[in-house]
C-alpha cells in the first residue's frame, strides 16, 4: 500500500508511525515528513506500546511548543523530554537533569554551567580542539599506510574527536575520555539491536559515573579550575541547591548531549559535502564559509531527530486541539525541511544564511539544536567543533572521501552513522 495516498488520508493516522526505528534505518524518510507537512502537520501518531502522540512537523508549531514551557512541559514527572515516559523508565537512584526540568528550576541549573561556553571560553578551547584534530588526523594516515584499505571515520575521528572535547570541559585527561565514551554509549542506542545494553550493563555504568563524578568532585573542591565541574561546586559553594543526585544528573546529561550529536554532525557533514562535490570545492577555497557550513550541516543532518514534551493545559496547535496530558513530539529533521521557511530545503547549502522572504522572525533559525528554553548549551562548541574539523581535514586530507555506504543506527532519536570507510 502507499502510504501517502491511501483512502482518508487526512485522518491515515494508523498507517505512519514515526516512531517505529525501523523507518530510519535505510536514512530519515524525508518523504514522509514532507507528506506530514502538507498534508496533517500536527499528526496523530497511534503508538503500540503508549497512548499515542501528536506529531509535529512544521517550523512554526515546534517554535510554539519550544518557547511555551508552562504550557508544554519537559518535567520528568509530566513525562519528560524523551519518546517514552521518563517518569515510568528512568532508573530512580538518578534524578532527572535540566533537560527534564520546567523553570523556575531548569533555569537555576541551566545557569550553572552556562559560564563553561561563553565565547571567551570557546576562544581558550580553540586551539585545543585543533590540535586534538591534527592528532587524530595523523593517527589516520599511519592507520592507512599500515592497512592499505579504506579505514573507519568514525571510529578514527568523529568519536574521538567528540569525546576528547568533552574530557576537556569536565578538566580530565584525554585517557578518562574512553570512559565517558563507554558510559555515553551504553544510556544510548537503546534501540539498535548491536549496540543495545542490558538493564545490568546500563545500571553497573551508572554506577561507576556516579563515583568518577564524584571523585572528580572532591577533586575540584581541592583543586578549582575553570572546567564545568569546578563550576558546579563553586554554585553549590556559593548557596545554589545541587544535591549530589541532580550534579550526577548533570554530568550524566553531559556526557551524553555533547557526545553521539557532534560525532554523527560531522561524520554526516562529511557525507553531505562529498554529495555535493561544488560546495565542497567552494569550501575548500573559501574558509570564510565555515560558520556556515557548521550550521547548515546540522540544518541538514538533524542529528537530534526529536524532543517531546507533555501539554499541560487543553491548547491549540495549527487547528488541532491538543487536551492536557497528550504527548507532543517535535521532529527537527522535518521543521528544518519547511518549504514555508527555507528556500529549497532539500538542497545542501553551504551559502544559505537568511530565511525565506516573508517567513516569521523565528525562520532565520534551524531547529538542529531546538529552540527557546532548552535550546542547546553546548551549540556554539559544537559549531566550533564542525568548523575546526572541516577545516584542518580538507588542508591535510584534501582527498578525503566516504567510500561504499555507511552503516546507520537504528533509532528514533538520532540520526546516527555508525561506521563509514573512507580513503584519502
Ligand atoms: C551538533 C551537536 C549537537 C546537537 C545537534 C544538539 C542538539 C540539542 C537539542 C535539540 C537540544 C534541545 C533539547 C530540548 O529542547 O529538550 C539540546 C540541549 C542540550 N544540549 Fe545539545 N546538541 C549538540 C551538542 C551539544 C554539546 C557539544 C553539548 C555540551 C557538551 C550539549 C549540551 C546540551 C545540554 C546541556 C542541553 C540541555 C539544555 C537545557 O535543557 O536547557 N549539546 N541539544
């Protein structure tokens, strides 16, 4: 059957079911989303494990759920951010972190560390990011000299790349950066049948970040920094409420966001660049284009799929009434495709910085890192990040190519690659 033009399709609701990972295995059904938009933007999704959810697909009605969080409530206890219910699944010795808080609170944490990615701390962490990538990079080559075969990208460079920053946020050394890297796969990839954990496997890593973080800790109470940790204990020094259960939730959550999204960023930016051989090129001549090239990647790849929250009140959204209770899903790959504010969504454009003509003010914005009160902490690093990337491989490896078609995750979630063989 066709999906998109089977008998009352306004109301097809049974036949699309976005959460289904298989759908993403095979690449991001933009087809679909398309077809969503056009046709039911605010869908009503029949789940077989749940009460259903409505999903979002256009630009305008993800900014109102995202800048509306009295509304649409992120809390864990309402359900929280993820597909699934947080408050049924989420391990209770783990308190929920930012990300699965409402204001007043989320503020008083989001506040905690917004200080570890102000610009001036970005500007100290460049130099380092570069190095780390030439390092990387050099690794590369002998791997190759040594193989004489296509060698992993991801595995070589994206992964390490990532979690080497983040070591360098939490003040630790780049060998600690194989254990958040452990610990960062096991919470993800629940989902994909070759990288799923078990309950034991998950609550045994839990348990052994619950007491590297703390002895990092007792650590930074000795010996402050200006790292993210030293952060942290300085605000509960200085009378900010932070019991110990919420800071493992913060690191938990850190460790996580700043990890799988920033490696399958730039592996799917390498991906998309070689797809579109001119925008390369041009980006090789020009390395002024590289700021934008780190937004357009993540416009592009999504690599965060969605964000949900849980209406509060009974609301309208896009005509549909959404009662207090339902689940609201916000598919990023999708807003960012909005034919309503981006000129030729499908096309890679490394050059696109305005919104379409006539698009609402919120338009000039992808919603790859969300939007409003939980938008990314970590954006600016990870645009650093693509940028430094981008530009020390195409100086040292101006012949980098993917070769054969990468391997994908099978998620939901992230828009995730979790090998692709490249030659230079
Ligand atoms: C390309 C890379 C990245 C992408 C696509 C991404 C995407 C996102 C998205 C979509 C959200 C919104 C969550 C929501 O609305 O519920 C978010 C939040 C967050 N991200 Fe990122 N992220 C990236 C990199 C990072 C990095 C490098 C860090 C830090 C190391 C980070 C830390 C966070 C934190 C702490 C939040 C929670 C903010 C809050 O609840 O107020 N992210 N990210």
């Amino acid at each position: 059957m066709d999906l998109h033009t089977s008998p009352g399709t306004a109301d097809q609701g049974g036949t699309i079911d976005l959460k289904n990972p298989d759908l993403y295995v095979q690449g991001v059904p933009h087809e679909t989303f398309a077809w969503l938009r056009a046709n039911d933007p605010v869908h009503w999704n029949p789940e077989v494990d749940g009460a259903g959810f409505w999903a979002l697909t256009r630009h305008e009605d993800i900014v109102q759920v995202s800048t509306d969080p009295e509304t649409f409530s992120s809390a864990r206890a309402n359900g929280g951010h993820r597909i699934f219910n947080e408050d049924e699944a989420a391990d209770p010795s783990v308190e929920a972190s930012m990300i699965s808080m409402d204001p007043p609170h989320h503020v008083d944490y989001r506040r905690m560390i917004m200080g570890g990615f102000t610009p001036p701390r970005l500007r100290d962490m460049e130099a380092g990011i570069r190095a780390r990538a030439n390092v990387l990079i050099d690794a590369m080559i002998v791997e190759q000299a040594a193989s004489g075969e296509p060698i992993d990208f991801v595995a070589s460079f994206s992964a390490p790349y990532a979690i080497q920053t983040l070591a360098e946020l939490f003040g630790v050394s780049a060998a600690d950066g194989d254990k958040l890297f452990e610990w960062s796969n096991a919470v993800v990839g629940e989902d994909d049948p070759e990288l799923r954990s078990s309950q034991d496997y998950i609550n045994a890593c839990i348990q052994e970040m619950a007491i590297y973080s703390m002895g990092l800790w007792q650590l930074r109470e000795q010996t402050p920094g200006d790292d993210l940790i030293s952060m942290l204990v300085r605000s509960a020094k200085d009378g900010t409420d932070l019991p110990m259960q919420r800071y493992l939730a913060t690191f938990i959550l850190l460790v996580v966001a700043g990890n799988e999204t920033t490696r399958n960023s730039i592996t799917g930016g390498l991906i998309a660049l070689d797809q579109n051989p001119d925008q390369r090129a041009a980006l090789i001549a020009d390395a002024s284009l590289l700021p934008h090239a780190a937004q357009e990647i993540v416009r592009y790849i999504s690599p965060v799929m969605h964000m949900r929250r849980t209406a509060t009140r009974d609301v309208a959204i896009g005509g549909k009434t959404i009662r207090a209770g339902d689940k609201v899903v916000m598919w990023y790959g999708s807003g960012n495709r909005d034919e309503a504010v981006f000129d030729a969504p499908d096309q890679f454009d490394i050059r696109r910085t305005a919104p379409r003509n006539g698009a609402p003010a919120a338009a000039g914005r992808h919603l790859g890192f969300g939007f409003g009160q939980h938008v990314c902490l970590g954006q600016r690093l990870a645009e650093l990040q693509l940028k430094v990337a981008f530009e020390t491989l195409f100086q040292r490896l101006p012949n980098l190519k993917p070769v054969n078609a990468p391997r994908r995750l099978r998620s939901n979630f992230i828009n995730g690659i979790k090998s692709q063989m490249v030659t230079f």
